[in-house]
C-alpha cells in the first residue's frame, strides 16, 4: 500500500534531523554525551523523527535508497518507543555519529532527485 506521505517532506525531515544531532553532539565526546541528559534525550528524540520518516517512506524508501537497512532503521524506531529502557547508550552513540551521517548523505541525494533544482526556472 502506498505512503500517504510526501517523500519528499520524509526526506526533509530525515535531513533535518540528522543535522540537529550533529549540531547537539558538537565537540561532544561518548564520556561528555553519557553524562548530559538533555543532549541524549534531544539525540533520541531526533532518531526517532528519523525512524518515522522511514516508516513514511514505506516501498519508497526501498526505491529510493536502496543501500540503507530500513529494516533495522524502522526496528529502531519501535525500540526507542517501546524498550526505551533496554537500548544501549553505545547504540544511540554508534546511530549518531556512523549511521545517520551515511543516511543523511543518501536523503540528500534521493531528495535532489525528487526535487530537481529549479536553477534558471521562473
């Protein structure tokens, strides 16, 4: 069935997120991220963002990246919602600084072709 979501906006979203992240985890190192509870709580949150922009992709996201593990991105999701208490600090750490870079990178290139540039357009 398909998404009722705009890609492109579930995109966007996966984007924006990514950079909140690398902003709040600026000069941050794992030791100063494990003891600041409202950087990981704002990290979390935009994880889970990320994860439901995935879910909104739905097929497309397949399609559209086909080099990412949506799988495990949506899977994260649920854990973040639902066994908030069993995941890892070393998990949200590796998300955010070696996977949502890489994800990132593909919204951005999925999004350009969605939305071409509207250079010399009126």
């Amino acid at each position: 069935m398909p998404s009722k979501h705009d890609p492109a906006d579930s995109l966007a979203d996966i984007i924006e997120n990514a950079e909140r992240i690398e902003t709040y985890l600026a000069g941050m190192d794992r030791t100063a991220f494990a003891s600041n509870g409202l950087t990981r709580d704002a990290v979390e949150r935009c994880i889970e963002r990320v994860c439901e922009a995935a879910h909104r992709l739905g097929e497309r996201a397949a399609e559209l990246m086909p080099s990412q593990p949506w799988g495990d991105i949506r899977g994260m999701g649920n854990r973040l919602r639902h066994a908030y208490d069993r995941i890892s600090l070393d998990v949200i750490w590796n998300a955010a600084l070696n996977e949502l870079p890489r994800l990132a990178i593909d919204a951005r290139h999925a999004l350009a072709q969605l939305r071409p540039t509207q250079d010399g357009a009126n």
